[in-house]
C-alpha cells in the first residue's frame, strides 16, 4: 500500500517543478488532436481592400456576395478594409460586388472559401487625369513589385508632368517603372486647352522584400517551452506572428515580443510566420523534444534547492 506521506511528498514535487504560466500565451501539445477533431465545418468569408488606381483607400464601400438568391454585406473602413463574413461554403460560384456613389462599381465571379481576399479597384467618375499604377498589389496600399505608371487621361488634356519624390519634373510621353523599395510620393499636373490645373499627389508603397526571421527556444521548466520569433522588417513593418502546433494554427502575435508557451511532453513541431504590412511573409520550424528519462538534470538550481528543503521538513518529524 502507498503511503500518505509518499502521496503527499509527489504532489509537493509537482507543485515545486511545473511553474505557472497564467497570463502567457500557452500552446498545450496534448490537446491538438482534440483541437483538430471539431466536426462542424466553417463558414465561408470575403475580405480584402477597396482603392482607388492610385492604391488611395475607399472608406464606406458597399461589397455583396450574392448567393442562393440572398446575400451578405459589409462596408469598407478608412482603411478601405472590408470583411463578408456567415457565406455558406459550397462548390457554386458566387457574384461579388462592390459600389460606392461617385465610382464606376465592380463585380466578379468568385468560388469563395474559408478565407477567401479579394481586392476592389473603383474608378472615379468625371475624373480628368490621375495616374494608374500597375504592379503585384500586397496589402495596406502596398505594392508587393516593380510598379509600373501610367496616366488615365479624360478630356483634352495638351500634357503631363510629373515627379517622383523630390526629383525634377519630367514630361509624361510613355509608362514608366518604380522600381525602389520605400514609401514614395507621386506628384502630377495637367495642362488642359492652355488652363494649368493644380498639383496633385498620391503614396506609392513598394516592398517585395520579406521580413527576417529567428526562432530561438528557452526552457521554462521540464514540461515548458517558450519558443521566441525574432523577426524584422526594413521596409513596411511587422504586421504580425503567427504560430503552429504540428500543423494547426495556435495563436497570433500582433505585439512584441513575439513568443508562444509550449506544454506538455513529447516530440512537435513548431513553425511560426511572420507578416508584413505589404503582406510578404516568412516561415520558420523547430522540432521540440522532451527527454523523459532524465527530467530531474533539467531542474533548476532553484527548484532543486526547494525540492531539497521540502524533503527534510516533511521527513524530520518521522526521524524522531
């Protein structure tokens, strides 16, 4: 028969060598297959961003993805973000649109999943002149490539100039490519029947470049792991992390430090995704391991010094 004080020594013992992790992000290794065995199937969504050609967001834009003779809607926001979320997820194509007063409205054809982005690009009405630009769009009005510009003319427009930044002013006679990483500012005016109209801007953001990433890993206790993303970006920022367990998505980061808490014994792997703000990404794995038959060498000098005195308070009374 197990003693009592044997029962109570163990529980001391686990008490003392697991600490508490409340308050921190905690991925559970043992429970990913309970994670990953829900039977209920989600529901289909939209998203992405609604911009003017110079990649200016649109804010209060109407976009409907019609289906089964119904429909779901959501408005842009001031960033021109937009979110149709509750669409059923089936195998028929579906109509999306997009429309706002003042613009030419939009639609397309789109088999929408899971997660499912779409950008809209509405053109003005009773526009003169404004640039278009015409490149591999990212997110956040980003450019993910070489940009390439040229002007939208309505009217009897004599000449183009424009700038890029603060260089000198060129005379518009053909397309021509941005091809510098950074955020950039295009300037233009028009000559129209001898009238000169005002100085015009509009950002130009260009970044193909993807963020830098470093896993590294602290051992926390014999059953806790804290993996680390050290992650930068030069160009448009860290958006965020995103991090995995064994395939399933466990959390995301928006806020440094980027770091996740593991538990739980065993062999996994651990990737984590960093994001930029132009949408570029970078992947990272590790490989945890957990040796089981030698826990007690991973005991901190603390917890064996704690371990030690526990041991002697609970055994001294019985050595009288």
């Amino acid at each position: 028969m197990v003693s009592k004080q044997y029962i109570i020594l163990i529980g001391c013992i686990i008490l003392l060598v697991v600490p508490t992790t409340s308050g921190h992000r905690v991925l559970n290794a043992e429970s990913t297959a309970l994670q990953t065995s829900s039977p209920f199937l989600p529901n289909a969504s939209l998203s992405g961003y609604v911009t003017d050609p110079r990649q200016q967001p649109i804010a209060d834009a109407l976009v409907r993805v019609y289906y089964h003779e119904t429909y779901q809607e959501n408005y842009s926001d001031e960033t021109g973000y937009y979110h149709v979320t509750n669409i059923p997820l089936c195998w028929c194509m579906k109509n999306a649109t997009c429309s706002k007063e003042g613009y030419y409205p939009e639609w397309i054809l789109l088999a929408i999943g899971e997660n499912t982005t779409h950008d809209f690009v509405l053109t003005p009405q009773n526009i003169t002149c404004y640039p278009v630009f015409n490149g591999t769009t990212g997110t956040q009005s980003w450019y993910r490539s070489n940009v390439s510009v040229s002007f939208y003319v309505n009217g009897m427009v004599d000449a183009i100039y424009y700038r890029l930044d603060d260089a000198d002013w060129e005379e518009y006679l053909t397309a021509f490519s941005v091809t510098e990483e950074g955020s950039h500012t295009l300037h233009w005016y028009f000559i129209e029947q001898g009238n000169t109209s005002d100085e015009y801007q509009t950002p130009l953001n260009i970044d193909y470049s993807p963020p830098a990433l470093e896993l590294t890993t602290e051992r926390i206790s014999i059953s806790t792991l804290k993996v680390i993303a050290n992650v930068t970006d030069a160009v448009s920022g860290v958006n965020r992390v995103t991090f995995t367990l064994d395939g399933v998505h466990h959390y995301t980061d928006d806020t440094p430090p980027y770091e996740v808490y593991i538990t739980g014994i065993g062999i996994h792997l651990v990737k984590a995704t960093v994001y930029d703000h132009a949408g570029n990404h970078k992947s990272s794995t590790i490989i945890t391991s957990y040796a089981q038959n030698h826990w007690f060498l991973q005991f901190t000098k603390d917890h064996q010094q704690a371990v030690i005195m526990t041991l002697r308070s609970f055994f001294h009374p019985f050595s009288r």
